[in-house]
C-alpha cells in the first residue's frame, strides 16, 4: 500500500512564502501534504502504488489561490457548480460576505429585501441566522473552501430596516447580539458597505462600536470595509477607515481605488496614509481586482436619500416627478460619464437587449435625455439592475500591487458557463482575475514568487485560515498546478464568459477537483468557520 493517496510530480513549486521556487515532488495523505521532496526521493515504489499521480512535470505547483473578496453567498447556494469559474482560475478558497452583505442573518426587513435575489435564483429555502445559512451551504456540497464575513447591512436592516436614522442603546445591543451569533457561527469579522442603504446611514461612530465589540467576542477579528467614497471623498474615507479598524484591531479596505479622472492624483497620499497607520502599529491591508472598470449596482448613482426605505420606497420616488426632478438636481456628471457606464444585467427579458450596452446607447434608442434613461431602465428592471462602470487608471492600477500589503479579490460571485448563474453580461474578473493578476501583472511588475505570496500565504496570515497558504508538510493540501505558457484569462467586456486558461490540475483538501484540465466532479471543499 502506498504512503500517499496522490503525488504530484516534478512540477516547478512556489511555496507561497515569497521564497524561490524549487523542484519538488508533492505527497499527499488524505487531507494533508505529508512529503515534500526532490524528484524521486519519495521511491519508486511509493510512485507506483499511489492512487492518483499527477504530472507536473514542466508546470508551476503552488498553493491554491485566495480569493479575499469574493460574493459567492447566494450563487452557490443556487447552483454549486457556479464555483467552475473560479476553479478554473486555481481558486480553492473565497471569502464572502464584502461590502455588508452576507448569507445571514436575514430578518425582518433584510429578509423582505432579499427576497427577490433568492426567487431569481431559484433558492426555495429561507433561513434567519448565519449557522442556518452555512449548514444550509454545507448540505449543498461545495467545490472549493468558503468563509464569511458578517455584513453589517444585513445587521442593521434587521434591527433597523432601511431608515435613515441611527439606533438607540437597545438597538444596538440587538445589532451587537447579531453580530456575537455571526462571529459564534464562524465569520471572521465585520464588513460594511457605506455606499449602499442601509450601511450609508450609519455614523463612524455605530461601526466603532460595532467593530469593538466583535473584537471583544472574537479573537482575529477583522473589520473589511466598501469605504463611503472612492473617489472625491478618497482620503476621508480612508481615514475613517482607520478610525474604525483601530477599534476592530484589523482593517482589511475592499477594493482599493482611486476612482474617476479628477481623483487619480489622489493615489500616492492614499498610499501615505496607509502606511502611516501601519507604522503606528495597525494591521492594515487591502485588495484590488486586476482591472480599471467596477461593477455594482446601477442606483448607486442616486443620491443616498432616495434609498431610504427600501426597494419598494425607491421605486415609488422614481415615478413620482417631482422627486425625480429632485434626483436629477442631484447628480451632476459631465457628459462623457454616460458612455463609460454599461448595463450588465436587466431581470426581464423584454430588456435583455440592454445588456453589454452603455447607458449613452440606450439613450440613443429609447430617444430620451440621459437621466430620464437612467430613471426608466432602473424602473423596468425594479431596481434589480447591474453595471460596469469605467474610471479607473491603469498606473494607479499597478501602483497598487506593488504595495506588499495589497492582495488580490475578484469582487465578483462564483459563476458557471451554464445553469441559472450563467446570465447577463457581468464583469470579466468573474472568470479571469488570477490569470490576469499573474500574467499581466505579475511577470512584468514584480517577482513570481511575491506575487503568489500575495494571494496565498498572505491573505491565509490575514483571515487566519490555520494550515493552508503554504506548501509545507502538515498543512492542508489545498493546491494548484498551471501551465506557464498557457495561462492567459479570456474573458473580455464583452464576451465574459469565457474561463481561463491554464490550469491543468487543483487540488482542495487532499482531493482532486480538476485532473488534467478537467472537472472531476468531487467536492470536497469545506465553510471555514473563522478561518480552520
């Protein structure tokens, strides 16, 4: 009988730590890595009675890739082959639950708001707590490790609805004790979304409160925030960032950027001010996708007043004139704006035809002025309407990753080529986010073995997932195996997708996933309750 249940041979490995890379065989028992070595040490007879050989003879070998930024929380749910987008990128781990959004807990008014989410994706079953939804996910199966945040969206709406109001003492020992459940659960932390209702009604000072008492109850804790503004309040935001991750402990920035024209010199002092909370002993890190386009939902463009009192509410003041005349005072975007916006999804199919278009052709063909355009498409679609929004710098885009605290995050759910996830035109980092990192801005900008560090170890290190990150002996087999001169991602714009290229095996606690470019169909992959 052999020692090992697979080995991987030959293959050119990145161990994760930053180190240079060397030729080693890999063995794997169950679901650990019990041998490291150079090939052939391991003996032939080893080699021949292992189950499952894997060659990786002329491939790299590193440790499976961690998405930091990730939301997965309701397509896998729907559909655990959505997860094939991501495996094919040698994702082997996500961490959901950004921007102030997770799985649970949904009560009362975050329920009612997530409603249609749920039916559009043909999710029948409904739960209220964090332990629910994640026993809820494990019964599903899933193919690659997920973890979670708790989003404080789903805490307030469940205390406080969508009002534009702040909670009193009770209200907030609710939202506390909600928060207490998640992190109880197995979340790793606290994440906000301050663009978004009902996160963009709370005050700096509820999510230091927030943010210090889930410190108290949770060792690691780690508070990841969607700032309040990415642009022309950049430097505001970050600083209240700060603020509130002095509190958590531990700040984690969600996509970092420096979004629009008119905020692109606004890098190198974002930069500073990271730096500087650093050296005064915060643990600040941050992620960013590998492109200059966003992707969000298309009401972001209102201003925050009209979500106020949800979906229902929002609707009702975009058919009424004079609140809509009121909107439109509002917002103030130079001509241009409107051709760098494109919709990337619409729920009814008499309006499929607007996907992948911007908002200045749609315009064009519905023969109306640009804010009548943006008000009906979001009245047809109820609200449920995606979109890709160009503004970013591409040196700025660079300027970022050479920052050894910078990750990487698709942003982006797990989607499949086929099924109920394969829908709309969304953002290309859905299939193509890793490959395009290491490709485009790996081998060119910095070090291989850096770069792999930084979405391996490092964001293992970050999130406190105990036992992977690294391939070392003892840890968990989480890993991957491309071909260098395939790897490429090839979703576009406009045809996104399309999975990526390259890999040729992945492996997710000790079992193959993908064997020779191909689907193996096991799903051994686990939720990792506060990071084990």
């Amino acid at each position: 009988m052999s020692a090992f249940d697979i080995l991987i041979l030959g293959g050119t490995v990145f161990d994760g730590s930053g180190g240079p890379p060397a030729a080693l065989d890999i063995g794997i028992t169950g679901d650990r890595i019990t041998f490291m070595g150079s090939p052939g040490r391991q003996g032939a007879a080893a080699a021949a009675a292992a189950p499952n050989t894997l060659d990786a003879r002329g491939f790299w070998v590193s440790p499976g890739f961690i998405d930091v930024h990730s939301h997965s929380d309701f397509t896998l749910l729907a559909d655990p082959m959505a997860a094939e987008g991501k495996l094919f990128q040698g994702v082997t781990s996500e961490i959901n639950g950004n921007c102030g959004l997770s799985g649970g807990p949904l009560l009362a008014e975050a329920a009612a708001q997530r409603e249609s989410d749920l039916a559009e994706l043909g999710i029948k079953e409904r739960w209220q707590g964090m332990d629910e939804y994640l026993r809820l996910l494990e019964r599903r199966g899933l193919f690659m490790n997920f973890a979670t945040l708790c989003g404080h969206g789903n805490i307030r709406a469940s205390v406080l609805g969508y009002a534009d109001r702040q909670p009193g003492d009770a209200e907030m020992d609710r939202m506390a004790a909600l928060l207490a459940a998640c992190l109880d659960a197995g979340a790793l932390g606290l994440s906000t979304g301050l663009i978004y209702p009902p996160g963009a009604y709370s005050r700096t000072e509820e999510l230091v409160e927030l943010a210090g008492r889930g410190r108290r109850v949770s060792e690691n804790f780690i508070y990841a925030t969607h700032m309040r503004s990415e642009g022309d309040a950049l430097m505001e935001s970050i600083r209240e960032a700060i603020t509130i991750g002095r509190a958590a402990g531990r700040l984690q920035i969600s996509h970092i950027k420096t979004a629009g024209r008119s905020n692109w010199g606004k890098i190198e002092d974002a930069i500073k001010t990271v730096e500087e909370a650093k050296a005064y002993g915060l643990r600040v890190f941050a992620d960013r996708y590998p492109y200059t386009a966003a992707a969000t939902d298309l009401d972001t463009i209102l201003p925050a007043w009209a979500w106020e009192g949800g979906a229902g509410a929002e609707l009702a003041r975009l058919k009424e004139p004079q609140t809509r005349k009121k909107i439109s005072g509002e917002i103030k975007k130079d001509p241009a704006y409107w051709g760098s916006v494109y919709v990337s999804s619409m729920p009814r199919m008499a309006d499929k035809w607007m996907e992948g278009k911007s908002l200045e052709e749609i315009q064009s063909a519905l023969g109306r002025p640009p804010l009548e355009t943006l008000f009906e498409i979001l009245i047809r679609g109820e609200l449920r309407v995606s979109a890709i929004f160009h503004s970013m710098r591409e040196e700025n885009l660079k300027r970022f990753y050479r920052q050894p605290w910078i990750m990487v995050g698709s942003d982006s759910s797990a989607r499949s080529l086929n099924g109920i996830t394969a829908a709309g035109v969304p953002h290309p980092r859905t299939f193509g986010t890793f490959p395009r990192f290491l490709k485009r801005y790996t081998m060119k900008e910095e070090s291989l073995p850096e770069a792999i560090r930084k979405i391996t170890s490092l964001p293992a290190g970050v999130f406190g997932f105990s036992g992977r990150g690294l391939l070392r002996e003892g840890f968990l087999a989480d890993i991957a195996v491309f071909d260098p001169g395939r790897l490429q991602d090839r979703a576009t714009f406009e045809a996104p997708f399309r999975k990526a290229e390259g890999l040729v095996h992945l492996v997710v606690n000790g079992e193959a996933v993908i064997a020779d470019g191909q689907l193996t169909g096991r799903r051994p992959g686990r939720v990792l309750r506060k990071g084990k």
